[in-house]
C-alpha cells in the first residue's frame, strides 16, 4: 500500500524567501551584490527574493556555487511551491 499524500494547509515557503529573510542578511550581501556575484541582473534576483519569478535549473546553479549549498535545494524548495500553486488552482 502506498503513501497518502497529506495536504498541506500553507502554501510552501518560496526559495525566494529564504533568500531574502535568512541567506542574504546572514551572508551580509545584498540583491545588488548577489546578482554580481551570479552574473545576473538586479531585476531577476529581486523578481526572485519578491516571489514572483521561479528558481530555474540554472539559477540553482548560480546559486548553490556562491552560496554553499546544492542546487537540489533551490529545487526543492521551488518544486514544492510549484506542486502547491497546481493543485491549489483546482
């Protein structure tokens, strides 16, 4: 017999949000200085900590190379929220 799927009452937390409330402050950089570092534009890193952009593959790349972590986190993290929003809009 296979798993039930629990549902979620909240919606997942946005990559973008642990970006912006934990990762940046505790890394003393700012979305300027991120998207420098990740060769990005300012406006894609603030679309990103504003939630209103995905993480793609390739920022997960970007990500992960300058911040320490894997980019299976950013996807993670971005599946969930995106797996939420489907079966939400039912």
């Amino acid at each position: 017999m296979g798993k039930v799927p629990i549902k979620r009452r909240r919606r997942p937390t946005h990559p973008g949000a642990i970006l912006r409330e934990d990762l940046l402050p505790a890394a003393g950089i700012n979305q300027t200085q991120l998207a420098d570092l990740i060769g990005v534009s300012r406006r894609t890193v603030h679309e990103v900590v504003q939630e209103r952009r995905p993480i793609s593959v390739d920022m997960a790349q970007r990500l992960s190379r300058i911040l320490g972590n894997s980019p299976q986190f950013w996807l993670n993290m971005q599946q969930a929220v995106d797996l939420w929003d489907t079966s939400e809009a039912k």
